[in-house]
C-alpha cells in the first residue's frame, strides 16, 4: 500500500483512523494533493507519482519542528485509480 506525507499548519485537524478525501491539483511538471476541505497539502510531486487515489485512512499524524505532518495510506486499489 502506498502511503503520502502532507503538511497540516494546525494541530486537531484529522485523527489517526480518520477515512480522508484528496483533491489533486495540477501544475506544470507536477502534482500536488489536499486534504478536504484544505486541512492538509502535499509537496509537489512529479509526473511519475502521480496516484489514482481520491480517499485514504490517515495513518499518523506528529509534530516536528517544522510543524505538523499527516502521513496517509492510499486507497489505490479503488475505481478511480489509474
């Protein structure tokens, strides 16, 4: 199962367990995903890593010193998966 790491800028936003909608967003070179309703951004990602994916189960969420991080398990195997 394939897992991606998102930014959240405040605590309490989503829970691990917590089923996730992503919204992809498109911009020349790359990809980048949002949590829904913008609770949480990826990084860029380039064209080869692309996913299928519009849900998942968030699996962590921590602290760090550069702020907050969502790692969430996607649902690849879905009907909307490429």
């Amino acid at each position: 199962m394939r897992t991606m790491d998102f930014k959240m800028e405040r605590p309490g936003l989503v829970e691990e367990g917590q089923k996730v909608e992503l919204s992809e967003g498109v911009l020349p070179g790359s990809f980048y995903y949002t949590i829904e309703p913008s609770v949480a951004m990826s990084g860029n990602l380039p064209l080869d890593q692309r996913t299928g994916a519009r849900s998942g189960t968030v699996t962590k969420v921590e602290k760090n010193e550069r702020g907050y991080y969502v790692t969430v398990a996607l649902d690849e195997a879905g009907p909307a998966a490429q």
